[in-house]
C-alpha cells in the first residue's frame, strides 16, 4: 500500500499524459490595479522630482568649459644695448618690484658718464668766462664815459676860449694865437665825438658779452641734459623687477648680447582672474556682481567663490587678428562667444600654483 500511494504521489506531481499539471491559480485583480497606481505614483514623484532639480538646480545656472585662468603678464627689457654681465635670477624665482635681474656690462656707460661730466666742466667754466667778460666790458663802458666827461670839459674850455678870442679886437691878439685856439677848439670837439664812439662801443661790447653768458648757460644746460642722460643710461644696465611675481619664460644667459626692447623674461603677477567665454546666448541674463562658483582643472576638489566683474563690450571674434568677413554670400549663422571677466572673492591658496592659461569651469547664477 505504501509504494502504491507513493507510485501515485509521484505520478500526480510529475504529470501523465493522460492528466496535464493544474495551472497556477490567476492573481486577483485588485493586487494588479495596486502596482499599476503604485508605478504611477512613482513615476510622477520622478517627473515632479525632475522638474524641481531643473528649476532648482541648472535652470538658474550658466556654465562653460571655454574658460580661462588670466593675469596682466610683464614683459622685461633692457633699455641700453650690451652684454649682459650677471643673471641673477633663475626660472620660476619669486620676485618683489626693484628686485635686480639682470646687469649689462656698464664700463661703456661709465666712459661716456665721465666724458659727459667733463663736457659740463667745461661748459661751465665758459659760462664763468662769458659772466667775467660782461663785467670787464661794464668796467670799459665805466671808463669809456669818464672819459666822455672830461672830453666834454675839455672841449667846453677850448670853446669858451674862442669865443673870448672872437669878442676882442684882432689887433689884441696875435694871428698865430687865435689860429692855435681855433686848432684847440676843433681838437676838442673831435675828442669828444671819440670819446663819444667809445663809449658806445663799450656798451655794445657789454650787449655782446650778455649774450655769450646766453649761450655759455645753454650750453651748460645741454652738457646738464646729457649727465642726465649718462647717468640714466648707466643706471639702466641694471634691469630690475617693475612689479612683484614669477621669472617666467626667461630667455636670457650671462653673456648674451642683449638689445633696447628685446624681451628677456616675463614676471606673472598674483593677481589673476578668471576670463569665460560664454556663449552670447547665455548672457540673457547675466549681470555684473553675480555669484560664481569655479572648479580649476588641475585641482579637481577645490571649489572657489568668485562674482562677475564685466562682460567685454564685443565678442571675441570681433577683436581676433583676423575677424571674420561676414558680408559674404556663403554666410553661415555661428553663436558667437563672449568674453566675461570673473574676479576672485577671496585670496588663491599660497600652497596651490594657479597661473594664467589654467583651465576653469566657472557656474554663475543668473537667476
């Protein structure tokens, strides 16, 4: 009895031909409505979800990929043509303004310096002369008038004398003395007009020695111009930091030949921001003082706090070297990008490099 219950058992769970396997019972129908309204729920809670994160979370927000670390980069050149003598400074150095940099041989500049100082040695000892020779030719006008004075005296006497001559009879004076008071007359009157001349030319004399003390003094001063200038030259073989940075791109070495504007190395300031260029399609709403948010390549997990500073007054094509020629007939529509300067809200970290020319990712929130 047992191995025949057991021989049926088997037979009803393993199924005959005669009889197939009963099929499982259907689930209810309210079970099935359940989890479609549950489905539903879920679906819209995403929809609404997504909605809100749109709205919240990208709708307000410009981003861009096209974006810059930027900086004022100071380029260093010589003044003065020369060898340079020393470099003291090495790549990537840390510099502060009036640091020295480089010093070009100054021993042609001395020479010149000393040349010059003698030149105004010189100018100045022909001003002193010029000064002198207008107080010897006063000293002559002096002289020259005195003897204008005692001219006039002594032709006043040898007048008054003829004249008492001609008032007496002719026989009270001899022919020969009458002929001398007239001789002495007319000599006295020639002695004055000399004496006259004299002093004119003496006068004149002192006209030209003022002038001389003219030029003498514009010659100083030009021999004043060119110390000056000596010792500028001199002082410029000695090229130093204008402002505070790094030596960066240095293509200079002791003993090059260096000439006037040749760019020898170039100093990147601390003070850097950051240059986007958004497209001008998401500048509807963009305004200067906005918040930024800023993620630097090279420094994945830092985020940094910036505002927008300015947005440039043209797009960046427009000031390319060679803008575009858009009244052509093949003219194709391009969204243009803009350039949009972003300063920093707080100082960069001391112990991070971020130089210009670093990629940045910057959010701002327009809305």
């Amino acid at each position: 009895m047992e191995q025949e219950k057991n021989h049926t058992e088997k037979a009803v769970s393993a199924g005959t031909p005669d009889m197939p396997p009963m099929p499982p019972p259907p689930p209810p129908k309210r079970g099935r409505k359940k989890k479609f309204i549950l489905a539903g729920i879920a679906g819209l809670g995403l929809l609404i979800f997504g909605v809100l994160y749109y709205f919240l979370f990208i709708a307000p927000y410009e981003s861009t990929d096209d974006a810059f670390i930027d900086g004022y980069i100071t380029m260093v050149s010589p003044r003065v043509p020369g060898q340079a003598l020393r470099l003291l400074v090495m790549d990537n150095q840390e510099v502060k303004a009036g640091d020295l940099l480089v010093e070009i041989d100054p021993r042609d500049y001395e020479a010149s310096l000393a040349q010059v100082q003698a030149d105004l040695a010189a100018a100045r000892s022909r001003s002193n002369e010029a000064q002198a020779q207008v107080k010897v030719s006063q000293a002559k006008v002096v002289q020259a008038q005195a003897a204008v004075v005692a001219a006039e005296a002594e032709a006043q006497r040898a007048t008054d004398d003829l004249k008492r001559y001609e008032s007496v009879e002719s026989r009270a004076v001899s022919k020969s003395a009458f002929d001398l008071a007239q001789a002495q007359a007319r000599s006295a009157i020639a002695n004055l007009a000399s004496a006259r001349s004299q002093t004119n030319a003496a006068e004149a004399d002192v006209e030209l020695a003022k002038a001389g003390v003219g030029t003498a003094r514009a010659a100083v001063q030009q021999a004043e111009a060119r110390l000056r200038q000596a010792e500028l030259n001199l002082s410029y073989t000695k090229v130093i930091a204008p402002v505070d940075g790094r030596v960066t791109a240095r293509t200079v070495q002791a003993g090059n030949y260096v000439q006037p504007g040749q760019e020898l190395m170039a100093l990147v300031p601390e003070d850097v921001w950051v240059t986007a260029n958004f497209k001008e399609t998401q500048l509807t709403h963009m305004k200067p003082g906005e918040p930024v948010e800023l993620s630097v390549d090279a420094y994945p997990n830092l985020k940094l706090k910036g505002r927008v500073d300015s947005l440039q007054a043209g797009t960046g094509a427009r000031f390319s070297l060679l803008p575009p020629e858009n009244a052509v007939g093949n003219y194709v529509k391009v969204v243009q990008r803009v350039p949009v300067k972003i300063d920093f809200d707080e100082p960069l970290p001391a112990d991070l490099d971020i130089a210009p020319g670093m990629s940045v990712e910057p959010e701002v929130k327009v809305k």
